[in-house]
C-alpha cells in the first residue's frame, strides 16, 4: 500500500459490498469451496468478505473477476510440531476402542491428533491488484472492522453441519407412544425378507407400529429413496408411528411420527415391537456379548489382517494417491470414493469439467457437482499427496504412512443432504453408499454427455415358468450392483468347519475363549456364489394368467447386459431369526479373473409360450377415481382400488369391493397398476400443470405424471425423476401387442464376458452399523491399500475378507 493511500481511501470504492456475517450466514473460512487449499497451506486461504467463501490463491482471482468482489480476509496459519516432553519416557498403554471408527475421544485416537500448534496471521487483500492493509487496523472503516470480526469470531460452516449432524440424533419424545393403539391383528414379523405391500420395494421398509403393515418409505428430495406408500398408509389410516426396519438394535431404532411429522423416540419401544414379535431384550444381551468379542478377537486378527498392520508398509505420495481424513465414521464414504474414482472415465469427467463448472454454480459449497469435481481433482492432482517434512519426522509427530491428505467436509455435506441416514455421523453401509451415491450422479447428470454413472448399469433378465402350463414370463430390470448370497453348504472345507463348530460350542458352554489362530471359518468359492445366485427357485402360490390358478413356478436369474464395472456385493450381513445383527465369518476366494459366461441371459427362445395378460393391453380404460376413492376409505391401498375398478369395467362400488375380497391374497395386488390405455377420469390441476413445467418439464411430461399420481404436485415431480428414461424417449407407436411380456428381447446378450479384479472394499466388525472400512485398488499391477490417510503399497492384499468387490470388464482400454 502506498504511503499517500489512505485506507479508507483504499476501501471506499467497495464498501457497498462488504458485508457483516448475521446468525444465518455460512463462513467458509476452513478451506476452500473449489479445492482443499487450507489455512495453513503454503499460500493461505481468502475468505471473500461478501459471499463469505473460502477460496484459495488459484481461484481467488477468477472468482474476482466472476463476481467483481475484490476485499478478502487473507488468513495465513503456519503449522509447528508440538516437542513431546522430556519426561516422559515410554508410550502411555493403547485404549481398546469404545466406537469403532470415530476419531474422537472414546474411538480410535486420531494419528495426529495434539501433535501441533498454528500461529495466524491475518491480512485485509484488494483485488486485482493483491493490495494488502496489515491487521489489526484502526483506520478501518467499521463496516470492514464489524466483517473482519464477524468472520474470525464466527463457527466455520463445516462445524456448523458437523453440529446439527450429530445434534440431530437427539430426538424428543412421541406424544403417540405412551397411548398407542397397537391391533390385535395376529401379524408376526420375520427378521428377514421384507417387502413393501403396495410394491416391489426391499429396502427403506418401514413397520406401521399400529397395524403391522410395511411400506416403503419417503421419496428424498433427490428422486431416491421409496415410493411415498408409507405415508399414504398414514394420510388414510392415520396410524402415527413408524419403525425403520433394518434400524433396530438393543439401543433403539429409528422411529418417525407422521403426525408431528419428524423422528422421535418411543421410550415404549420394546414393548411395541414385541407386539409383532420382536424380542429387543434378547437382541441386547446377545449384541453386547457379539461387541465384547469383536474387540477383543477382531483387534487380533481381523483387524490386523485388513489393514495390514503387522506390515512394514511402504508409503505412496503424488497423483492418485492421496489420502482422505476420518471425518467421525465417514471410512465408509472414504473407501467408496477411492474406489470410484480409481476408475478413469468417472476421474476424467469430473476433472475435465471442473473449471466449467465451478464457473457456472452460483452455491459451488452446496453443488454436488461442483464438490464432485472438487474431490476428483484433489484425490487425481497430487497436490495434497506429499511426504511429511524430515523436521516433522524427526521431531516425532506422525506415523511416516499417514499424510496429511485432504478432508472432504463440503463433499459429505452435500452427498448426505436429506438422506436420513447419512446425514448423520453413525457408520453406514458402504454398499447403500455407493447405490445412492450413483442416484445422485444420475440425477445431477443432465450437464454431462453421458451419464457418468452408466459405467456400473446391467440389466437384469428374470424368467418365470409356470409348472402346471409351462408358459414362461420374461422381465427386466436395471442395476447397479450385484448382489451375491454366500452358499455355505459349498463350502471347500466343510468337514473341517463342522470339526471346529463342534470344539466352538464345547469351549462356549465351559466358558473358554479360543485364539484367534485356532478360528476355522468356512472356504467359500467366488463361481459358488454366482452359482447360487443364478440357479433355479421355486415360487409357491405363483398365480398363473394361463391357469387362472397358483400353482408353482420356477424363476430363474441371468444378466441381460455386463456392465464395464460390476461391482459385487457379497451378502454378509443378516438377522438371526431372533433378530440379533449378524455378520458371516467367512473366508473368500476370489479370482483375479473371472467370466461370467454362465450368467449371459438368452431372452425368449423358439418355442417358448408366453404366460397370456391378465387383462387387455389396447384397450382404452377410464378408472372410475369415485369408486378408488370410496375403496380407499376402507382402507384398501390405492393400487388395488384401481385394479377393482379396472376389473369390474367401473360398475359400482360394491362389486368393485367384491372382487377385492376375491382377491386379497393375489401377489400383485398392491403392485402399480401398469395396463397400456388406463386413464383416470380426473382431470390435470392447470396450477399443478404449471408449477410442474416451471421446473424445467415438459407439458406432456408434467401431465403424465400428474395423471399417475391423482394431481399430487409432489408426487409427480418424484414420479418423474423415477420415469426419467421412459420419458425421454419417443413415444411408441401403437400397435396390437403380441401375447409377450414387454420386457422380453428373444435377444442373447453379446457383451463381452471377461472380468479383472481392479478394487475391493472390506469391512471389519459385526454389523455395518458399527467398524471400519478399508479398501485396496489395483494400480498399474500394484495393489495399494487405501485407509483413510493411510495411502501404501499393499504387502498382502486380503480380498479373502472383502464385502465389494469391483471387476473391470477386460475388452477395454485402460483409459476406459
């Protein structure tokens, strides 16, 4: 600054943009929202004093030239090894952990935790021209001085979210609970094999703690999650509380009440739930003696033998090789990203397009995109990858495999947005990650050329036959993963396992603990899995449209496409039949290569007879939405009110209401109602009709989605982003359907069928609401262990405990 600058004169020019950080303000003042440059990085952070971003020195100047504010708070910190005392002369002795995973205290002591200090400097900068005003500065207007300290007194924006992420645990108590009325309907629950009743729905079921029922639950705001049947049930019944089943533990599970429209605790939770047969007092016992064991066995072998830990593991630093910080639990989301993004085309998409897209978002902190690329180009660059200085080694403050890598607060923020779960700080499973991480890349793809994560889409060929009529039934669906069951009656060494099984309860009963060493665990085969995955089952009660019967059926599973990477799930974790978490203690082998040829689905062949529609294709139906809507009241669910109406040709209630007595235990009678021709006789909302367009959607999209949900604006946004593909393609043109189910090809599919390991995800501990992930990545034919910070080359690669698997399909280039 020049001696006959005034400051004020300085400043003057900008002061109508400065502005003081209010209560509602987010300060980024931590790290940068386009890249992970920090405070204590060599050339600081700028924190622009009116948007209050972060930014570092490479994108401070565009980002003064996007939006023309030029004052920022340049603060600089320099980071010093703290020099351990004199006195003390040996290590104090290691905890065992308390929470697994969690660096915090109780939970793994973080490698680096107290081991610095930082001295900061601040300083006022004004662009273009990097013109620096020393601070403090009394000569400061105050509007510059109130924003000044407004930032530096101000929580950053990452502990603001860290706050209400683990704030948001803490839940008030249902006025519901204490006075619920629960039915007397006989309904037991299994702890296994759960699907919603209005639809085909596996997951994100939730327990009506009234009536027993179970329905998908909510659509998030992003297009994933369930179906809304849930809350359907409740908008007709009006039975207020809800379990999320696959939550529930010995210390409570996640409860939502509809009618105050948010998650609670039901202290009368145990009770309510062995309503329905399920015992949460048993659950405990039984869980506190599995995590009792998990410490004390798992920290001698499981533990050791995933992360390596009796290695002397040589470190990796630069591109592609950098490590990612423990965010309380977040090892999950870690080793997921590493996985994802050891995959060329994902990595060149998004550090391609970064620059494009940071310049085009106006929020990039929350723009998924926008941390999407961020996080591509910190693990790709190297930048943040390097050996920790010699002084610091030598001054004793770190473990020579720990770097300090980067921390992705922004990208976790973003990713768990309104997801109920991972949101929040508890560990998660990785393999439900990784679903809903592809959701988000698909729905924020409309930039791209491609979809980016099309990379993991296959299609999924089923094959029903009916038994009495042998006619078959064809139909499709598109994954991301594969799941695997694990068929222990394969296993290699089943002798020797039942040998041990014996010793085991033997031991258990006199009160004896076994090594380790002496653990037998069963030797199960990758090709045995693939095998049970796509061998013959049989259906009972299947209702067949050729005998107008049920009878039996044999289904069988092959895939219709092979993706460029498959990534196998293999099916761990369970429920015990008493309802206890459990995990399989196995020992895997899995092939570096593997062909899937036995898995190649061939669609409708030559002389097969396909099971006749129950109901006419072409012909126009109107639903009579009266009739539904008095059905509805009953308490019959709205797809099978539809189908009365459509199979009673609208004639009156009562008959409609006869026919769903006749056919209450049909399989599909809660199924969506899919007939070519079928219109309801209620006509589009033109203020819904708008509303719908003005998101981007066209006229005919918004009123086909307003048609299928009864004018329910919400609902039909939901039904859109479901219906995305259908969609955007033409509409067909109408012919006479032959007697084929739609979903059948009579086409083989030609994809290439050779796969190579390139990634494994592994997880250690009894269930995945608790431990650790880790995962190894194959690079250039070396095999690195990823582990949080820890980035090294992998001595002994353990792929025999892994959980995901990711093959590369071989035919393509090593760019692919």
């Amino acid at each position: 600054m020049s001696s006959e600058e005034s400051v004020a004169d300085l400043l003057r020019p900008y002061l109508e943009r400065i502005r003081v950080p209010g209560q509602n303000d987010k300060v980024y003042k931590d790290e940068c929202v386009y890249s992970f440059d920090l405070p204590d990085c060599e050339t600081g952070l700028y924190v622009c004093l009116n948007s209050f971003y972060g930014l570092g020195f490479d994108y401070v100047t565009k980002y003064n030239q996007r939006t023309g504010n030029a004052v920022y708070l340049h603060i600089k910190k320099i980071k010093k090894c703290i020099t351990p005392s004199q006195e003390v002369t040996e290590d104090p002795p290691t905890k065992k952990p308390t929470r697994l995973a969690i660096g915090i205290q109780g939970g793994f002591e973080s490698a680096l935790e107290d081991k610095y200090e930082y001295e900061q400097t601040n300083t006022l900068v004004i662009l273009p021209q990097f013109k620096k005003i020393a601070l403090p500065n009394p000569q400061l207007p105050l509007t510059v001085q109130l924003s000044v300290a407004g930032v530096l007194s101000a929580d950053t924006a990452s502990k603001k979210e860290e706050i209400l992420a683990w704030d948001g645990e803490k839940r008030l108590v249902s006025h519901h609970a204490q006075s619920l009325l629960q039915l007397d309907s006989g309904i037991k629950i299994p702890p296994r094999g759960w699907k919603c009743q209005n639809c085909d729905k596996t997951d994100n079921l939730w327990l009506n703690l009234t009536d027993g029922s179970i329905l998908c639950g909510r659509r998030y705001f992003d297009g994933s999650g369930g179906n809304n049947h849930a809350l359907e049930h409740y908008d007709v019944m009006k039975y207020p509380l809800a379990v999320k089943l696959g939550t529930i533990t010995s210390n409570g599970a996640d409860v939502f009440s509809y009618s105050e429209d948010t998650m609670v605790e039901d202290p009368l939770l145990q009770k309510h739930l062995q309503h329905f047969g399920i015992n949460m007092m048993k659950m405990e016992k039984s869980d506190k003696t599995m995590t009792e064991l998990e410490i004390d066995l798992n920290t001698n072998f499981e533990w050791d033998t995933i992360q390596e830990s009796g290695s002397n593991l040589t470190p990796l630093y630069g591109p592609d090789h950098t490590g990612m910080q423990n965010l309380g639990n977040s090892c999950y989301m870690n080793s997921v990203m590493q996985v994802v993004y050891s995959i060329p085309q994902l990595t060149h998409t998004y550090t391609q397009s970064a620059e494009q897209t940071f310049e085009l978002s106006n929020n990039p902190p929350d723009d998924f995109n926008v941390q999407m690329c961020k996080l591509a180009t910190g693990l790709h660059s190297g930048v943040y990858s390097k050996p920790p200085p010699q002084q610091q080694l030598s001054a004793d403050c770190g473990d020579s495999v720990i770097q300090t890598g980067i921390r992705p607060r922004m990208f976790k923020s973003v990713i768990g947005r309104g997801h109920p779960e991972f949101s929040t700080c508890r560990q998660q499973d990785a393999a439900e990650f990784f679903l809903h991480l592809l959701e988000k890349i698909e729905r924020s793809s409309r930039g791209f050329p491609t979809n980016p994560a099309d990379v993991f889409k296959f299609t999924v060929e089923d094959r029903v036959q009916c038994l009495a009529s042998n006619s078959v039934m064809y139909n499709t669906r598109s994954e991301r993963i594969l799941e695997l069951p694990i068929p222990l009656d394969k296993a290699l060494n089943k002798e020797e396992y039942a040998e041990f099984e014996s010793i085991r309860k033997v031991m258990e009963k006199s009160k004896l603990r076994m090594k380790s060493d002496e653990i037998v665990r069963p030797i199960i085969t990758l090709p045995s899995c693939l095998e049970a995955y796509s061998c013959m089952e049989t259906l009972e009660d299947f209702y067949s449209t050729a005998t107008r019967s049920k009878g039996l059926a044999a289904k069988s599973t092959k895939l219709a496409t092979f993706p460029k990477y498959l990534m196998v799930q293999l099916r761990k974790f369970y429920l015990s039949d008493d309802w206890v978490p459990m995990k399989l203690d196995v020992s895997l082998e899995i092939p570096d290569e593997i062909d899937l040829d036995g898995l190649r689905a061939h669609g409708l062949q030559a002389g097969e007879e396909v099971l006749p529609q129950d109901s006419p294709a072409t012909q126009q139906i109107q639903i009579n939405m009266q009739i539904v809507n008095q059905l509805v009241e009953m308490g019959f669910s709205v797809e099978a009110c539809k189908r009365a109406a459509v199979n009673t040709n609208n004639s009156d209630t009562e008959t409609a209401m006869q026919w769903l007595l006749e056919h209450m235990t049909d399989p599909d009678l809660n199924d969506p109602l899919q007939l070519e021709g079928v219109t309801t006789d209620e006509p589009v909302d033109p203020e819904n009709l708008s509303m719908v367009m003005s998101m981007g959607f066209t006229i005919q999209q918004a009123e086909k989605a307003l048609r299928a949900t009864n004018n329910n604006m919400e609902r039909a946004v939901d039904w859109i982003f479901s219906h995305i593909d259908d969609l955007e393609q033409p509409a067909p043109v109408v012919e006479e359907a032959p007697p084929v189910a739609a979903a059948a090809t009579g086409q083989t599919n030609t994809d290439p069928s050779l796969y190579e390991l390139k990634a494994f995800i592994s997880h250690m501990g009894t269930s995945t609401s608790c431990g650790h992930y880790v995962c190894h990545v194959k690079r250039n034919g070396q095999w690195i262990i990823y582990n949080d910070q820890r980035v090294a080359v992998s001595e002994k690669p353990p792929r025999n405990f892994g959980y995901l698997y990711l093959y590369r399909r071989k035919d393509l280039d090593q760019d692919s």
